[in-house]
C-alpha cells in the first residue's frame, strides 16, 4: 500500500473525532513512518490525550496511558519480576510500556530516574530487567506530552531523554470555527467510542520499509547536514543539534515527502520539519535567552542563512 493511500485512510478516520489538525496528525504519521517518538508540548485541555488515542485505535495497536508523577516508579512503567509462590519460581509481569501506542503523560513530573526507563525503549525497543532482553511489540511509538506552563514540582527533561524524540509538537488552540464544529461532534456522545481501526499494523510495518526507499539527492542530503552543522558553531547556541538529530531530520523528510506522494525530497521539506526536529535538542546560550531570543528563531535564522541546493 502506497504510503499516502495509507496516510489518507488514519487521517480521515481520525478527523471523525479530531477537528482540523490536519498538519499535526501529518506530523505523528510521519514519526510513525520513522519509527521515532513525538514530544507534544501544550496546555492542558487541547486534545493531547485523544489525539493519542484517535491515532492507536486508527493505526489499529494497543494503546497504553501512563501518568508520570512523583512517586511512579521505573518497574511501575516497565514490569518487574515477582516470585511465584504457587511455582516456586520468579515472573516477569509487564508494565504498560509492553504496547504499540504508549502516552506518557506529563512525563516532566516523574523523577530523572523514572524518566530514564524510557530510554532503552525508546531507542532500543527492548525492556532489560535483571540481565533479560525484551523485544517491545512493533510499530511502536512514544507520545509524551508537558505543560509548558505549569512548571513547578516537574524535572526537566534531560538531553539525553529530548534526543530520543523526532519531534516536538504544538497543538495550538482551535480556530474559532473549529471550537464550535467541536461542541457540535461532542454534543450528544463522544465519536471516539465508535472509532475503528482504518489500517492494521502490518500495514504500517511496510509503509516503513517503503518509506526508507524514498530518494534524497546528494545536494539535498549535505543540506541536512550543513544545517545540523550550523547550529554546533553559532555564536548563540550552546548546543548543537547532535549527529542523532541529522539522521532524524533526514528520515522526516522521507516520511514527509512519502506522506505527500513524492519519492523524493525537497529542500522546502528540509526547511518546513527543521525547526520541530531540531529545537528542542539544542541549548541557547544564558546571553542568547537575555535578549528573549528562542530556539525556534534560532533554527529558523540558521534554515534560511544555509544557502539551498537548486538545480545545475
């Protein structure tokens, strides 16, 4: 199945719930293409949770919410072996991390301990406990959500956490038209209850391989890295954008070209999905954030001082 008769199919089924959107469920298709994690960083009350939802029951994989707090425990979100009494032996029990869809919600308010059990999952898609590996169910992706507002009593996530995320995503308020189509589609039940999966995972397991297939010319590839590469030697970044980021940026714009029926990529997808790939990676300088500047005008300055590939 051709990666955007794939795309078109979850989309349209996940606008039976979602109003508008269209660019940020765009934008989750394409970390799924990827195989990569999205960070959505946003008030609460703007459809976070089910947007996740909308998009596990659409892509037709189980779905697990965790809620990070204080108190939550590594073994809470990957399992933990307990001894049997009836076998005289010790099982593993899975934690929820053991599902395709997983949103770690406010993932800010656990603890740095807690916050690293999701790294070898998220990079490694395997769970290690007392010296055993396992494998996590495929496709599988990470949607962790922080309130970018209400900071206290949260850890900030650390880089190596951030780094393990293709994406932050905003969701932004709905238009005002979209508020009221909302109160509308909500007013005698929830949609979400009726949805069904418009696609199965072995679907989207081979739209990953075809997405892999997709063409980025050589002149479009450098300018990936000229890019990444910029953001390590300017003066108000503290930073840089790791080798890490590169290759997900470059695999983003395979996903966003396959999502828009192309088999290659452009240099505009390049410009369009760099600021989401690379801000929340870098670190401004403390004189860069004294005069108000912020990660996303940095990276856009960066984008548009790189001079563009054309056409010899």
């Amino acid at each position: 199945m051709a990666i955007q008769t794939l795309s078109e199919k979850i989309i349209r089924n996940i606008q039976k719930v979602i109003v508008g959107k269209e660019e940020t469920i765009k934008l989750m298709l394409a970390a799924v293409l990827c195989e990569g994690h999205i960070l959505l960083e946003d008030v609460p009350g703007t459809g976070k949770t089910t947007l996740a939802r909308a998009l596990a029951t659409s892509l037709g994989c189980s779905f697990r919410r965790i809620q990070f707090t204080p108190d939550l425990l590594p073994s809470d979100v990957t399992g933990l072996n307990w001894f049997n009494q009836k076998s005289q032996e010790f099982e593993f029990r899975q934690g929820p991390i053991f599902s395709q869809v997983i949103l770690a919600d406010e993932i800010n308010r656990a603890t740095p301990r807690t916050q690293s059990a999701l790294l070898e999952a998220m990079q490694e898609r395997q769970i290690t406990s007392d010296g055993v590996s396992r494998p996590l169910p495929r496709p599988f992706l990470v949607l962790a959500t922080q309130n970018p507002v209400e900071l206290e009593g949260t850890f900030p996530l650390p880089e190596a956490q951030l780094d393990r995320f293709l994406m932050k995503v905003v969701i932004g308020y709905p238009q005002q038209m979209e508020e009221n189509a909302i109160l509308e589609r909500f007013r005698t039940a929830d949609p979400m209850t009726d949805l069904t999966a418009a696609v199965s995972p072995e679907e989207v397991l081979q739209a990953q391989v075809e997405r892999r297939a997709i063409t980025v010319e050589e002149s479009v590839r450098d300018y990936i890295v000229r890019i990444a590469r910029a953001t390590r030697g300017h003066v108000d970044i503290q930073l840089g954008a790791s080798p890490r980021a590169t290759m997900a940026l470059y695999a983003a714009c395979q996903a966003w070209a396959g999502l828009h029926e192309r088999p290659f990529v452009l240099p505009d997808d390049v410009k369009h999905l760099a600021p989401m790939v690379f801000c929340h990676r870098i670190i401004i300088s403390p004189q860069s954030q004294l005069r108000g500047r912020s990660a996303e005008e940095l990276v856009e300055d960066i984008v548009s001082e790189v001079p563009v590939p054309v056409e010899s």
